[in-house]
C-alpha cells in the first residue's frame, strides 16, 4: 500500500444507529407541542446539530418558543435519548465496522471520529470502542456544524495528517459536502441518489473491502 491514509468516521448512521433514538425523543417532544412528526422528516434531522434540530422540529410543528422555553425543551430532549443511549450494547454495532476498524489497525492505519453529537464519547463507551479511536471530535470540539468541514479539519489535525490524505465516511449529505469542502475523499453510506455528491457510495461498512482500500491507496 503506497499512499498513507487515515479515517475519520461519523458516528450516528455509520458506527451505530442512534438516529432511532433521536427521533423517539424529538417524536415525544413534537407530541408534547401538540404535533405529530414522522420518521421522514426525522430524515431532516441527520447530522445535524441538537439545536439547530430543535429549531427545523419547530418549523415543521409550527410552533414559536422563547429561549428559555427552547433551552429547557433542548435539555428534556437530551435526558430522554440518553436514557437509550445508557442501555445501548456493542450489539448495536452496525455491521462491518468491526471488521474495518480490525483491518485498519492490522495495517496502522490511522483512524478518528468525527460527530456532531455532544454525546459521542458517552456512546462509544456504551458500544465499547471508546478506546480503539485516536482522536474523538464530537459537538463539543466544534463551532461551526457540517457542512462546515471544520470538524474533519480537527480531526485530520488531531491524525496528524494533511487533509487529502484522510478519508471520512458519513451518512448525512451535509457531512459529505462537510468532507469535500475539507478536501479530503468521501465515501457515502447509504442511498446513492442522496449521497451523490460523495467520491464513493456504499450501503453499509461491510462494502468496503480490504481491496477497495488497496485501491485507493495506490
Ligand atoms: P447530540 P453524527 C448527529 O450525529 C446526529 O446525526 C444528529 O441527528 C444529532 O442531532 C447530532 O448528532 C447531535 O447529537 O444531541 O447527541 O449532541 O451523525 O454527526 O454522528
Ligand atoms: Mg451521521
């Protein structure tokens, strides 16, 4: 393998499925507003930081909030999902990770997350792999969300690596654009029409194979 790459992987949709548990809390939440709120447009909601989620969940409801209204709804949310995120298990790995994450370190392949959740660390210690990352940049190391590319920025930095050797896997269309306005390679998980503006699509991490890798190593 020639070229030296590193990884950076968003979490929610591509390490392990927490988007269902975002929309049972934000489901509640619109409930308790008096509106009802589907898994479509929970779609909306996908990489996107909790409280700018909070403002779309209010635009769909129509429903004007004061700050201190919205503060309180934005803490009631956050307490509800964790108590889902508190009983995740390192069964709720999506497939293929595992086997990635291996092949990386068997080749000293760098790799970091890169998530806008505030929950991030608290998640993969649920799941187990808190300590097989080298760097974590969550919402909390960020000032600017996807599709910023600020967060993948930190995380190449945290690497030690140039931005177009680092490769970021993602799920959402604004952490794609997040990824090509870093100049690095993208790779999509999900539908190929949504995620067209990535370099390379795939249904889920078992697609990437040690020989796609090879690939694009040279
Ligand atoms: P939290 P990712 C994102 O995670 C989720 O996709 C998004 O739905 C959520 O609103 C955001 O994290 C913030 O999460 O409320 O835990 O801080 O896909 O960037 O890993
Ligand atoms: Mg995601």
């Amino acid at each position: 393998m020639k070229k030296e790459l590193a990884f950076i992987f968003d979490l929610d949709g591509v390490i392990v499925d927490t988007a269902k548990y975002h929309y049972l809390a934000w489901r509640n939440l619109a409930n308790v507003l008096g509106f009802d709120f589907t898994e479509e447009q929970n779609e909306l909601l996908k990489g996107v930081s909790r409280v700018k989620s909070l403002e779309i969940l209010l635009s769909i409801g129509k429903v004007n909030l004061s700050e201190a209204k919205k503060q309180e709804f934005l803490l009631q949310k956050n307490k509800e999902y964790l108590e889902y995120v508190n009983k995740m298990t390192s069964e709720e790995i999506l497939p293929g990770v595992n086997d990635l994450l291996n092949f990386l370190e068997l080749n000293d392949i760098k790799y970091a997350l890169g998530s806008a959740s505030k929950n991030a660390p608290l998640i993969l210690e649920k799941v187990g792999l808190l300590n097989r990352f080298t760097a974590i940049v969550d919402g909390n190391d960020v000032s600017k969300a996807k599709p910023d590319p600020e967060v993948f920025l930190i995380g190449a930095k945290k690497l030690e690596m140039k931005p177009e050797n680092c490769v970021v896997v993602e799920d959402a269309i604004a952490g794609i654009q997040a990824a090509n306005a870093a100049k690095m390679i993208s790779i999509g998980i999900g539908d190929t029409n949504v995620l067209h503006e990535a370099d390379y699509v795939f249904k889920d991490l078992t697609a990437i194979t040690p020989d796609f890798l090879k690939n694009i190593m040279n």
